[in-house]
C-alpha cells in the first residue's frame, strides 16, 4: 500500500518541482503541509496532483493569484471527483480559449507587421483584427492587452 503522506523532498522529486518553489506555493496557498511527529513538513499523496496542476498552469500563461482563485473551490484533503475537475475546466475555459486565439493570432499574423511599416491601429491585424475597435464610433479607443 503507497504512503498516504510525502516528505517534502519526495514530493519534489515526484513533481519535478524544487523544494524552495513548494515552499512559495505553500506560502501562496496553493498547496498545504501537515506536521508530523518530529515537526517535519508532510504532504498529502493528493497533493501531487495539484503542484501538476499549478505547473501545467503556469506553463499556460496563467498567473498563481488566477490559479489559486481557481484551485480554491477544489478540495486540499482528498483527490477532487469529476466534478470538481469539470468546474475548474469551466472557470479556465473562456480565458484559455481567448489566450489561444491570441497566441494563434501571434504566430499566423506577425509575419505580416515586420517590415510594415504602418503604424495604423486601423489596418493592424494584430491589434484590431478587422477594424473592430473603429465599429465603437469615432475617436481614440482602448487596443486590448495583448501581452501574453
């Protein structure tokens, strides 16, 4: 029968995360140690599912405060059930969709702004794909956020 508890440098050897960045998510509260008898950190086998989760996350473009939001409405203490991993899909859903379609958007359309030359927020496919910030009326308009 596995261990139902991971010291801290199992934890990081099965995570691939360093010790020192486990430590920053506790303090973050993206993950939660217990203490065992002699005072050392022990964490939950389910853990390692959620340090995945956070790392796989980051490597998505998400920041910690996005992920802790969303990792707060699953549980710490037990593995989550399909549900709860459905709900988290569907709070990411939109915003990773919306990153796709921008980073999409990067790779097919950059080729076309080296050497352009111009300098037109109107004609830009990058920042206002077919005009859409001109159908808001005339004057100066917000161009979206478009770092990535």
């Amino acid at each position: 029968m596995p261990a139902t508890y991971l010291s801290i440098g199992q934890l990081s050897h099965r995570s691939g995360v360093p010790i020192s960045t486990l430590h920053f998510y506790e303090r973050k509260g993206l993950i939660a140690s217990e203490r065992n008898a002699a005072n050392h950190r022990i964490y939950r086998r389910e853990l390692l599912r959620r340090v995945t989760i956070v790392k796989v996350a980051q490597r998505a473009g998400l920041t910690l405060a996005e992920i802790a939001k969303a990792l707060s409405h699953l549980p710490m203490d037990t593995v989550p059930n399909t549900a709860e991993w459905a709900r988290l899909a569907d709070i990411w859903h939109d915003d990773l969709t919306r990153r796709i379609e921008t980073l999409t958007a990067l790779r097919d359309k950059m080729a076309i702004c080296i050497g352009c030359g111009c300098l037109s927020v109107e004609r830009c496919a990058l920042a206002n794909p077919d005009d859409r910030l001109g159908k808001e009326g005339p004057g100066a308009r917000y161009i979206p956020d478009m770092s990535i």
